[in-house]
C-alpha cells in the first residue's frame, strides 16, 4: 500500500519497488499512454572497445564506448586526471640547449651584451621621455608611473648602442620594445620614416 502524508503527498517508507512501478502504471494508463513507452525510444547500437560485445544505448549516451564498468576499469583509462606538466621536460629542455647563443635565429653576434656608451644617461634618458611626452611611440600608451608589467624604454633605432643622437633614440613600452627585436630592418625604416614626419 502507497502511503500519502495529509497534503496528499507520497511519503517514502517501506514500499516495494513493485508497488511504485504498479502505481506509476496506473497514471500512464489513465493519461492514455501505453506502459513502456519508454523503452521503445530508440537506441543506437555500439561495439565495445575493450571485449567487442554488442551493446545498445539511448542517444543522450552516444558517448559511451564501453558495455560495463568491468570493461572500462580494464581499458586503463584514468579519468579525471590531466597530464603532468613535466611530462616533456627533459624533451624541453633539449630544445631549449640547442637554442642557445649562435644557433638561435635571433643571434646577432652577441650585439646585446656590449655595454652602453657613458653618453646614455638617466639625464639624456628624461629627456627623450619629455620629448614624447611619455607617449609610447608604436602602441600610443602613456605611462606616466612605471609599474613592474609596463614601463618605458628608450629604444636605439638603428640598434647601435653606441649612437646615442636624439634622432636614433625613441621611445617605446617594454612590451613593444621586446616585440620590436625581430625583423630588425623593417623596424628601422618604419621609425626613421616616422621621425621624418614628424620633423617634418
């Protein structure tokens, strides 16, 4: 017997499956529908990958790829878990090894660690930036305040660190002054053209 509270509410109890299964026969009749309606959707046939038993599942399931829990347990697939990040280091750090100094293609003969001239000042250096007006010369920014993510940098146009002429200095974010390390060239035509217009 389905037992109902005094809202008329079913309450959970000692009520066998059978019971709740006749009961929800019941309402299905009365709706007009037939009973296992349900099992008549339609299914979608599968092989198993690990066993190659023949297995049916509802198309909200099409994902699954195994008949039973014991097939996916021997499958080995673990789930949940993401591969570790040091899984290639070693491969990583190979690469890396071959990338070092004359066999990188940014190498441009060690131009990087010769020092500046005594010309390149912190005065020279305030300068270009009130020149500009503390506008970075390629993204347009205006750092006022220097942070740790973005500061200013005064850039050598033609990348000479001895040329220190207020024509070959301008003024660039560290972000942009990074970027413009490749295609070096193209850089200096681009800068010497946009000092020209702006001299006029």
């Amino acid at each position: 017997m389905i037992k109902r509270n005094k809202l008329g509410r079913f309450v959970k109890g000692n009520n066998s499956k059978k019971e709740w299964r006749e009961k929800g026969k019941q309402t299905l009749i009365k709706k007009g529908i037939k009973y296992n309606a349900w099992k008549i959707k339609k299914r979608i046939k599968k092989i198993c990958l690990v066993c190659g038993k023949k297995f049916m599942v509802l198309p909200s399931f099409n994902y699954r790829k195994y008949c039973s829990h014991q097939c996916y347990a021997k499958s080995g697939v673990q789930r949940g878990r993401k591969t570790p990040w040091n899984r290639n280091f070693n491969k990583i750090k190979k690469q890396a090894k071959k990338m070092l100094g004359k066999n990188n293609p940014n190498w441009h003969d060690g131009i990087s660690f010769e020092p500046y001239s005594p010309e390149f000042t912190d005065r020279l250096k305030g300068k270009i930036r009130k020149k500009y007006n503390y506008i970075c010369q390629l993204c347009g920014d205006e750092i006022l305040n220097n942070t740790k993510k973005k500061f200013l940098c005064v850039h050598h146009i033609n990348y000479d660190k001895k040329d220190c002429r207020e024509e070959n200095l301008i003024l660039l974010c560290n972000l942009c002054n990074s970027s413009v390390n490749k295609s070096r060239e193209d850089w200096i035509n681009y800068f010497q053209n946009k000092i020209r217009i702006q001299n006029g």
